[in-house]
C-alpha cells in the first residue's frame, strides 16, 4: 500500500483542497478506508466554507488568462496531462483499486479511459467549430460562435473516482473553462492524487487554478458549490436522488446542469442469440466492479425458449468467478465500497423475497480469513417478475433479475417500463431484431447496443442517459456543447439598416 501512495507523492495526511498546490484546508479528518481489508489509507482534512471561498478565488482568478489562450495551446496542456497519466497509470490503477475495491485490471481501465479522453479533448481543441447560416439580408454575416462558460463544478461519485472527472475536466479545459472538483468522500486519495498529477502540469504553465479540487461535506461545501452562482455548470454523476435535489438547485438560480444518474439497465437475450456471447456480456456486466457501475447489467430478459439452459449455463459461469482481495492476481470481483453498501444489498434481497422473487444463487455475505473488512458479498440470481417494486430500483451491488418473456415486444416494453434510462442491450443474430432495438419503436434509453453487454462504453460517444438517469451527455460526440455558452452573430458590413423579416420602421 505504502509503495502506491510514495509512487503518487501521497502521504498519511493531506489537505482536502487545492488550486494548483495544495490549500491548508481547517475542517475535520476524513479517514480513507480500504475497502478490500477495512484498513485505514490515509486521511484527509477537509475544506470549510472559508477554504472553498480561497479555492472558488484562485480558480476564477485564472479564468481570464486561460480563455485567452487560444484552445489548440489549451489541448496542448491536456496533452501533457495525458503523458502524466500515461506514466502514472500503474500506480493510479492501484489506488483506484485500493481506495474504491474495482479489481487492479478495471483499476488501469478507468486511468486508461482518462487518457483516452485526454486524446479526445486534444483533436477536439482544433475542432471547436461554430456555424456560418445564410443571412437574410444583404451584406450581412450571420454565424454561431462557442465561448466558454466560466467555471464548471464537478460531482463525482465513489464507483468511478478518478474517469468521471477527466470526462468533464478535459473537455470543459480544452472549451476554455476552469473547474472546481468535488469528489466523493468515500475515494478522497484518487481525487488528490490526480490532482497532483495535473497541478504539475499546470504548474509548468503558470496555469495553476485552472483545475481545482475542494473535498468537504455534502452539507457544507457540496451545498455551497450547488448555489454558488459563479459556477454555471454544475456537471453531478451520482444517485438519482443526489441528482434530483442538485438539479431543482441549479435550475432555481438559472445555472446548468449535466446530470448522470442511476442506472437500471436491461440485457435481452432472444432465442436466436450466440449465447456464449451473450453470456460473457452478462458475466461481465453483473459481476464486473461487484454490480456498482452504474451501466451494469441489473435485469436479464431472457426468452422464455432458452431461459432454463441459458440461466444454468449462467450459475455455472457465477461459480468461476474468484472473489477477494481486488489487489491481487485472478481476482474478478472485489468488496463492496463499504458495509452500509453491504446493508443495502441485503435489504434488496429481503424485499426479493417478500415480493414473491427466488434468489437462484448467492446472496450472503462472506465472511473469514480471505474476506477480512465485511465488504465482500456473493453475486446473486434471483427469479423475478417485472413489476415487482425492488426490480424496478436501482440496488448498486450485483444482483441480477432474471425475467423471461415470450417475444421481442415484450422485451422491449419490460425494458422502457422503469423509471432510469442509461443502458440496454440485445443478443440476437435477427438483423430485424437489431434494428428494431435501436429504432423509435426499441430501447428509450441513451445507450442501445445490440451484440454488446451494457456495460463498458466508448469516450468517442456521448454517454448519459434518459429519464432518471438525467439527460445529461459527457464525454464524446458533441456533449463539448454543454459546457460553452453558444453566441449568434450578426454583423452588417453594408451601408444600409434593413431590419429582419423585412420590417419598415422609419
Ligand atoms: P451519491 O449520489 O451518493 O454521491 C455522488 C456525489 O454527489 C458524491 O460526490 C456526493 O458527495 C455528492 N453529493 C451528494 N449530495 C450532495 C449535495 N447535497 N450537494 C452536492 N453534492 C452532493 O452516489 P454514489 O453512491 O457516490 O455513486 C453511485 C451512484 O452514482 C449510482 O446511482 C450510480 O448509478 C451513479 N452513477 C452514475 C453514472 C452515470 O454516468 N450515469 C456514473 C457513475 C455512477
């Protein structure tokens, strides 16, 4: 563990704040436990009201400078940035291992998913491009300009603790704006020593500021960061419920909001799948990060003429999976990020039971010597019904709903019939099928995929979802828009003042 923290420059204690070097910060500690043995990290002293105003300061004060430079000199400085992680992927995997329980693989995949985006905002620095419309009147240049909008905050949940924020931080930098970090709580070491990452950066630019990270409590700096009315962006990725208050704050003081929200993400199997395909897909998508990412695969519509074979296949492939330490070799699945976590894949399982379901497999906690902090859980298949009310929550633990339908409609209407929207996913070798999937008439949700799990996107799309997941767009594509402000320009280099739609005044 210690040699983790030395590689990232961490020590036992830091400082919960920083805009470009580290901000003494005068709240309480807050201990950082690893979920894989319970053990205590490190800790961190968090930021008060007063240390947020001092971080808010230096970050807006740099906000002038950095919107001066032209964007291709700004993706330039992300460009660093992406070499740093590249050099630091090893060990930040690690502690993202460590802080938030994913095995190390998925670990190098998150550090390897910021410098993917990191490429991203690079090409994206020289592709800001506006519009040039047709002017009605003559001698007249109409055109769309992009400006950025200022300072952005950032929300990141525990389950991706540091590619989250790269999503929003590479691409607002590279718009122009500057940022403010708020992180979970539950992973407090991945945010600081990401943040040294590009502070170093930063530093070689004189750039310090540009990214900023505050870490204190939801009540006090997280409240704070959602009123405060320098920050037009508020990009927040975490619960619904987190999302639905976040959204009515911003939306009451007129700022914006990128809301990525909870998932409840359906997989239908239809009788003329490559199962084997669709079984992998499954596998990795319920079990994979332990069921807490918010794409991973919750229900499992399976059609009814294949659904016996193919769930006995499915406990079998369960059985394989190695369970432990997220650390070490041949691990699948990690712990839990903590007990509470623990509490609530046990209550699921209860209201499973109580609401007429059948738990095929799994379910208990583990206990002993290879499972030591109480974090650890056995992936469960539970038969279900569609309708029942926990199958229509989103439970962050692996828990996996088998429901069996007669036909493609009724996938598709069992999948639009619940109140999240992230992902969703076919197996089948129908091109009709297929299409239909990803039609008008298929999935309602912001990621369709067909011959592909649910979980395990792209940068190069946008990625978000409808409904309760909170419509919002990060990453590729053109979600670049969400975070700058859109200028229509009118300039009239005739002699004459013709007004639009031809209206006679004077
Ligand atoms: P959470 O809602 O508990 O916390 C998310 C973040 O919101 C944390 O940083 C938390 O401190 C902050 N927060 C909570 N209340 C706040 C307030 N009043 N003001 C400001 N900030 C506040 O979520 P979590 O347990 O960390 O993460 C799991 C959830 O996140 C799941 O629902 C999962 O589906 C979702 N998630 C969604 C996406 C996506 O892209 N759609 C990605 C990852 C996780």
């Amino acid at each position: 563990m210690r040699d983790i923290l030395n590689e990232l420059g961490l020590g036992s204690d830091s400082f919960g704040a920083s805009a470009g070097a580290p901000i003494e910060t005068h709240g309480d500690w807050l201990d950082s436990f690893a979920p894989g043995d319970g053990s205590k990290i490190g800790r961190v002293k968090m930021a008060t009201l007063d240390d947020y105003e001092v971080v808010m300061k230096k970050t807006l004060g740099v906000f002038e400078k950095w919107r001066a430079l032209p964007a291709p000199q700004r993706g330039e400085i992300v460009r660093e940035m992406g070499n740093a992680l590249r050099a630091k992927k090893k060990a930040l995997g690690a502690l993202v291992a460590l802080e938030m329980g994913k095995i190390r693989a998925e670990g190098e995949g998150e550090v390897q998913e910021m410098i993917d985006i990191a490429d991203f905002a690079v090409g994206l620095s020289r592709q800001i491009y506006g519009q040039v419309i047709a002017s009605e009147r003559p001698l007249h240049r109409l055109t769309e300009q992009w400006h950025p909008l200022g300072c952005v905050g950032i929300i990141s949940a525990f389950n991706f603790p540091v590619a989250v924020w790269s999503w929003n931080a590479f691409i607002a930098a590279v718009c122009g704006d500057v940022m403010v970090w708020k992180p979970s709580f539950k992973t407090p070491l991945c945010a600081i020593a990401v943040q040294k990452i590009v502070d170093e950066v930063l530093a070689k630019h004189n750039m310090l500021g540009v990214m900023s990270l505050v870490i204190g409590p939801n009540e006090t700096i997280g409240e704070r960061l959602i009123h405060d009315e320098r920050v037009p962006l508020i990009s927040a990725t975490g619960s619904t419920r987190m999302g639905q208050h976040v959204g009515q704050v911003v939306a009451k003081r007129f700022g914006r909001s990128l809301l990525e929200l909870g998932g409840n993400n359906a997989l239908v199997v239809m009788d003329d799948a490559n199962q084997d395909l669709a079984l992998r897909a499954v596998l990795f998508g319920a079990v994979g990060t332990a069921g807490q990412r918010c794409t991973s695969t919750r229900r499992l519509l399976v059609h009814k003429t294949i659904a016996s074979g193919f769930v006995d296949k499915l406990v079998k492939a369960y059985d394989q999976v190695k369970i432990g330490n997220p650390l070490a070799e041949g691990t699948l699945m990690g712990p839990l990020i903590d007990t509470d976590a623990v509490a609530s894949f046990t209550r699921a399982l209860e209201q499973v039971k109580a609401q007429g379901g059948e738990i095929l497999r799994g379910g208990k906690r583990l206990t002993g010597d290879n499972y030591p902090g109480g974090c650890y859980v056995e992936p469960a298949i539970v038969r279900a019904k569609a309708d029942m009310q926990i199958v229509r929550e989103e439970t962050f633990a692996p828990i996996l709903y088998i429901i069996t339908v007669d036909s493609l409609e009724e996938a598709i209407r069992i999948n639009n019939d619940v109140p999240q929207g992230l992902s969703s996913s076919i197996f089948t070798e129908s091109m009709r099928n297929a299409e239909r999937w990803v039609s008008a008439m298929g999935s309602d949700c912001g990621i369709a995929n067909v011959n592909v799990g649910t979980s395990g996107a792209e940068i190069g799309g946008a990625f978000g979802g409808e409904k309760h997941t909170g419509g919002g767009r990060e990453a590729g594509s053109d979600s670049w828009k969400a975070y700058m402000r859109r200028q229509t320009q009118t300039v009239n280099w005739s002699t004459a003042l013709p007004l639009a739609q031809g209206i006679q005044f004077l």
